[in-house]
C-alpha cells in the first residue's frame, strides 16, 4: 500500500511539473509578443509602402511559432489592421500598422 501511494505521489508531482512548465512558456512566449511591433494598437508597424505590410504579414508567427495565414484587413483609426488565425493553434491574431506617409 506504501509503495502505491509513493507512486501516485510522484506521478503526481510529475504532472504538475509538466503542467507548470508549459504554463511558463506560454507566459513567456505572450510577454514576448506583447512587446513585438505589430501586436497592438501602441505598439505599430511602420510602413513605407503596402508592400512591406505583405511581407511583415507573411513573416510574423504565432505565439505558439505557427504560421499566420492572412484573412483581410480593415482600417481603424489612422491604422491598418491585419486580421490573421494561426494554422497550428487557431489562434486569432490581429497586426497593427501604420503608414504614415499613406492616407490611410
């Protein structure tokens, strides 16, 4: 009976383990995006052209590293606003830009 209850403990321990690692990551990976350019309203691309805003989209990922497929774009508020969804996650993603020398 000891020996069962110590192997359901570890198994135990080892799932949280498990659990508070990805937990950790994906705090990590979503402080990361939060402070690349792009992923909010405060924090914009800046354009030159409408060209780099294709490939800035077909460059970004995902928080979780997946690729982001575009599905439009939309101004608002002097920017221009990229919807996207993750292919792995499924994860709606918006992006921000500005092209300050374009009228929006």
């Amino acid at each position: 009976m000891d020996l069962l209850l110590l192997a359901l403990l570890v198994a135990l321990a080892v799932w949280t383990g498990r659990k508070l690692k990805r937990f950790v990551a994906s705090r990590s990976a979503a402080r990361h995006w939060r402070s690349t350019p792009g992923s909010s309203a405060d924090n914009p691309i800046v354009l030159r052209s409408g060209k780099q805003m294709d490939q800035a989209i077909a460059a970004v990922r995902c928080q979780c590293g997946g690729r982001v497929l575009s599905l439009g774009e939309t101004p608002r508020l002097g920017l221009r606003v990229a919807r996207g969804r993750c292919v792995e996650c499924e994860r709606d993603v918006d992006l921000y830009f500005v092209m300050p020398n374009l009228v929006n």
